[in-house]
C-alpha cells in the first residue's frame, strides 16, 4: 500500500500540478478575451445556440442553366 501511495505522488501529483496550471492559463486567457471583445462572446454564445442555414434546394427544370452534358 505504501508504494501505491508514493507512486502516486510521485508520478500523479505533478501531473496534476502541471493539467491544472495549464487549466487555469487558458481559464485567465478565456477571461481577458471576453473582457477586452464583450461583442464577441456575445456572438460566440449566439451563434451556438443559432440553427444552421437550410441546405440549398437543386434548380428546377425551367432553370436558365444547363449543364454541357445534358441533353438538349
């Protein structure tokens, strides 16, 4: 048991150490960002919760355009 627990803070609580000083550097930079651009989260957090745009309909038969390869 007691090598389980040196193990761990060997190799873990660094690892720990390092996952949450990278956390909260993005966490500091995530904040300056929305502090400097409010607009921009604002759109961020809209534009997640917009619907995507309808996907385009084919031309119809009457269509000005024809491929080269149809028929005519």
């Amino acid at each position: 048991m007691a090598s389980l627990i040196e193990f761990l803070f060997i190799v873990a609580l660094p690892l720990l150490v390092v996952a949450g000083g990278l956390v909260s550097l993005f966490a500091v930079g995530a904040l300056f960002d929305a502090l400097e651009n409010p607009g921009d989260l604002r759109g961020r957090i809209e534009g997640a919760f917009r619907r995507p745009p309808k996907p385009p309909k084919p031309p119809g038969s009457d269509h000005y355009y024809t491929p080269y390869w149809a028929p005519r």
